[in-house]
C-alpha cells in the first residue's frame, strides 16, 4: 500500500487549527431541552467566536448526526443558517460512531481537491431528544381504512388493529442488518475471545478513572466549552461522569445486559449513549499562517474502512489503523497517543489482542507480521468512551480534539485515533502536531 500524500496542489498540510466540544450530558440531563442542532450550533459558534475570524472564511460545513430528527433532514444546513451563514455550502452525514472522522476526512478531501481552503467538520448527537415512531404497518392500515368505498368495509379493516400496532417505537440503536445491539455484539467478542467479566471490569474502571483524574487536573478546560444552550435554563460546565465507578466495587452491583448464564457485558463496562457535540476548524497551512493562526496539528494519513458484520464486527479499528500506519509510513512504536473509541471493554481488549495478532494480521489485513503491542500507557491515557459516555456522531471528534491538545502540551509528537461502529465500520487518523 502506498504512502498517502494528504498535500494540496501547492504541497500543503491540512491543518486543524481548533477543535471544541460540549461537555457530554446523560440523557434528560443538562441538555434535555436541547436538539442536537441547538448543541451543534453552539458549539461551532463557540469555536468560531474563540477564534475571532472572519466568518466568510469559512467555506464548508459538515455535520455527523447519527440520531436523526425526521423533521431536520440536513441539520448541517440548519446550523449554517442559526450562524448567519446562508451562503455556506453545509451537508449532513451518518456513518455510526466514526461520523466525526468521516466528517474530517470529507472537509479535508475537499482542501486537497482545491474545492476549499477551509471548512469545518462536526458532530452532534441527542439521545434525550430522540424520535419516537409508529410501525409503518399502522401507516399502512390507516392507508387501507381511507381507500374503503363503503362506512362497513372502513369499520371492518378498523378492527384489524391491535393494541401492540399503537406501541411507540424509540430511535433504533441496533445494527440494522444483524438486528443485534451493541451489548449483544460485545457479548458476542467476549465469548469468541475468552475475554471474562472481570477483565472487562477493569477496563472499565481504569477508564474511569483516567477520566476522574484528568477533569481534576484541569486538562479539559481549553478543549471542553462551558454550555449554556437553548432554551439557556441550564448550565453544564462538565462530562457526567460516575465517581464510584472508579472503585472495583461498583461493578459488582450490575447484572448482564444478555440474559445468558454465561453473559459478561453490563451497564458499566459499555459506555452509555450521551447528548453532545463538536467541532474542529480545517485549513490549508498557508491560510492559516497568513490569518496569524496557531495551528493545533495536521493529518498525517486517515483510513475509512469496512469489515465482517457477523464475526468480530468491532473489529475497524484494527483493520483501518493498519492502513493508516501504512499510508503514513509509520508504526505503532512512532506513536506518542494512541486514543481509541471505547464501543465497550470486550470490544477494546479484543482489538488490543488483534493488534498483536500474527494470524489476524495475515489472514485479514494482508500483512505479513501483526500491528505490534499497544503501549497501555499511551492508550487513552485521559480515559475513554467508558467513562465519557458516547453520543455516536460526536465521539471520535472527542478522540481527535482529546489527542492533539494531549500532544500539544507534550511538545508536539504524533498520535493515531481510531474508532469501530455498528455495520462494521472503523476509521483511523494519524495526527502530528509541532
């Protein structure tokens, strides 16, 4: 696989000159009153507003939205216009918990191209705001009931209905083809992988405690803006994170998700879906020299991949870092962070295990040797998914902003962020920063 060149014509970087995310909210918290365009307005307002440039600099909008609105098809174009920003070229995407490294990779593809100069690329999830639906077969009905010719044949297909036909129907968060839900995938690599209850504990505690540890020692405060969104009654300053889940005791109390004997996956070592968003700035390096920016790093590569639904469907992120180390040219051993999306504690540790595997790495990533052994130290050393809790289009948003800032403060250095999602997506980045 050849290196990729992510240059414009001119042999410029993309860079990302800022990034910002709300703190992530659980449901019918902080954010209950708010639609994930309220949070995505926000919050690329803030972004903007932090940076005091002109905004008709800004010439692409991309916003991930995995938890749709039915009524707001293109949220993106919404959040444009709430900006004042009519004339900006906006549109949405969905593509599970990597939409904000899609979404990335699409502005940056567009910098390269010469389309742009700049852009922005986003994500914004609200699960306490989530569509409730009726089953289309109710539509149908109806649809059959208006179409008699005669008062008896309408009363007769009336009594078709069943009370279970007018049972609301909440946002759908399964895999749509294996109809099987993250807790049940992650179940699923526990037993194939031999991976206990204890170890996915552990993880999980660890990851919370990271977290703890970092909100105490303040390394959020640039990166993690102070919220105050619409209808402006509440006031979120923080993640909502679970002190006692720092102690092994508290994952004790929780029984499994599946109802097997032999089930491990709980509650507490999978991470919960949360309301937030995120934002981060793009630009070619001459444009942000020349408007006196401080850029926060450049991509050095990226990989959007797919892989098998029905075995090791978590599995994308191992599968796209490969390519992405490739196309860097680099290794697992050159990287200073390694941060990856926490889909669940099984999911991490079984791609901790295939990152080292020899066979996985001959029989699915056409390699002849294995990625190598993840350092634990530089793996999601701020904490993860876990213990930050996952709106799905804004997480790996979070993993990219959490990354560069981390290598910012070190001094500058390289890091990989990756993710794995429902259909058996993964994506990866490679990031360096000065």
């Amino acid at each position: 696989m050849p290196n990729q060149h992510l240059l414009t014509a001119q042999g410029e970087r993309i860079a990302i000159v800022s990034g910002l995310r709300t703190p992530f909210a659980r449901r019918d918290t902080g954010f209950k009153d708010a639609y994930a365009t309220s949070l995505g307005t926000m919050v690329t307002n803030e972004l903007l507003s932090r940076l005091a440039i002109d905004r008709k600099e800004i010439e692409q909008l991309v916003f991930g939205q995995v938890i749709q609105q039915p009524d707001i098809p293109n949220p993106a174009r919404e959040i444009a216009l709430a900006l004042n920003m009519p004339y900006l070229q906006s549109y949405s995407i969905s593509s599970s918990c990597l939409s904000g490294l899609q979404a990335i990779a699409n502005v940056a593809g567009s910098i390269i191209s010469g389309s742009i100069s700049s852009g922005i690329a986003g994500g914004a999830d609200s699960i306490s705001n989530a569509p409730i639906s009726i089953s289309p077969r109710v539509i149908y009905k109806f649809k059959s009931i208006f179409k008699a010719e005669t008062l008896d044949e309408k009363f007769r297909r009336f009594r078709n209905f069943s009370w279970s036909d007018f049972k609301p129907h909440g946002v759908n968060l399964k895999d749509f083809t294996t109809q099987l839900s993250v807790a049940e995938i992650s179940e699923q690599m526990a037993q194939d992988h031999q991976i206990s209850r204890a170890e996915q504990d552990e993880f999980a505690r660890y990851s919370n405690e990271k977290a703890a540890n970092a909100w105490k020692l303040g390394v959020f405060k640039d990166e993690v803006m102070q919220s105050v969104p619409r209808p402006y009654t509440d006031f979120v300053v923080a993640d909502t994170l679970i002190n006692a889940a720092t102690k092994p005791q508290y994952y004790q109390r929780f029984n499994p998700i599946v109802n097997k004997p032999y089930a491990t996956v709980t509650e507490a070592n999978i991470p919960q879906p949360m309301d937030g968003a995120a934002a981060v700035l793009l630009m070619n390096e001459s444009k942000a020299k020349n408007l006196g920016l401080e850029v926060l790093g450049y991509i050095r590569s990226y990989a959007i991949t797919g892989n098998d639904i029905w075995q090791n469907m978590f599995a994308g992120a191992t599968v796209a870092s490969a390519s992405a180390l490739t196309r860097a040219g680099l290794t697992l051993q050159d990287m200073d962070y390694i941060d990856i999306h926490e889909t669940s504690a099984s999911q991490m540790i079984m791609n901790i295990r295939l990152f080292e595997s020899d066979e996985f790495a001959k029989n699915q990533l056409n390699r002849t040797a294995c990625l190598g052994k993840i350092d634990m130290e530089k793996l999601n050393h701020l904490g993860g998914s876990i213990a930050f809790g996952n709106p799905r289009a804004v997480t790996s948003l979070r993993t990219v902003i959490q990354s560069l800032h981390a290598l910012k403060r070190k001094g500058g250095g390289i890091s990989l962020v990756a993710s794995s999602g429902l259909g058996g997506l993964g994506a990866a980045m490679v990031l360096e920063s000065e």
